[in-house]
C-alpha cells in the first residue's frame, strides 16, 4: 500500500476555523476525495506544530482529538484523544524522528485503524487555552494514512 500525507495546506484539507480558547473545537477537516479509500493505521505518523495568531506555540497542556464524518451523516465518531506534550518544542523533523516519533504517532487504542471511504472526513478537533490560527506560516499538521 501506498501512503499519502495530508497536509493542513493540502487539496484536501478544510480548515474549519481557528477555535475559541479554552473549549474543544473542530478545526480542521480531511475530506477523502472521489473514487479515494484511506486508512488511518493505529501508530501512523502525526506532525504537528500548533501556533496562535502572534506566532508562539500552543501550550504542552492542551489536546489533539481526531475523528471519523461519515459522508450523509450528522455528528461524528470518536477516534483518539493525544496529548500536545510530546509535540512541543519539537520541529516538524524531530518529531519524524524515530527518537520521538513514539510518542507523536496516532494511539487508536485496541483498533488496527480506521477505514475512511470517498465522502467522508478525518476531522481534527483541539483543545486548548490558545486559539490556533492554522494560517500561520509557523504551523504545520501532517497526517500519514494509506491508500486503499
């Protein structure tokens, strides 16, 4: 199988907003185009390096949240909850590094991975008491799936 990064810039990628401080929100979304089949594999790799509009990086105490959009559905399905700590301070290079990259790979917990089909979205929720501003040059959010 071939594997795919998506990108916060990429084609793919919607950005749903810059959150609100303090509570969780969507703030970016993945949509698996047409005639497309990913598979978030339980350890993929992540890269993220989150910034507020001034710049600094959001604090190690907050939390990244993926989840499943069915395609024609309302809600969401939960898939992980990850701690930032182990991203911060780190490059987007560092955390590709097999040294951290334990650490900054995706936990899906008992499930092998998760199947996403044409239509619908891998959605990135976060938590935090800053506001990520995913327009800024300094952020970088990088998802490895596999093509199905």
């Amino acid at each position: 199988m071939r594997e795919k990064k998506l990108l916060h810039t990429s084609e793919e990628a919607k950005i749903l907003g810059t959150g609100v401080a303090n509570r969780k929100v969507s703030v970016l979304e993945f949509l698996v185009p047409e005639g497309a089949k990913y598979l978030l594999k339980n350890g993929a790799q992540l890269v993220a390096k989150l910034v507020d509009s001034a710049g600094n990086e959001i604090p190690s105490d907050s939390f990244l949240y993926i989840y499943k959009k069915r395609a024609g559905e309302d809600g969401e399905v939960f898939l992980t909850k990850m701690a930032y700590g182990p991203f911060f301070d780190l490059t987007p290079g560092e955390q590709r590094n097999d040294k951290y990259a334990k650490h900054t790979r995706v936990d899906l917990g008992a499930v092998p991975g998760a199947r996403f089909t044409e239509g619908d979205a891998i959605q990135i929720w976060v938590e935090s008491s800053a506001v990520v501003d995913l327009a800024n040059a300094k952020t970088r959010f990088e998802l490895t799936v596999e093509l199905e």
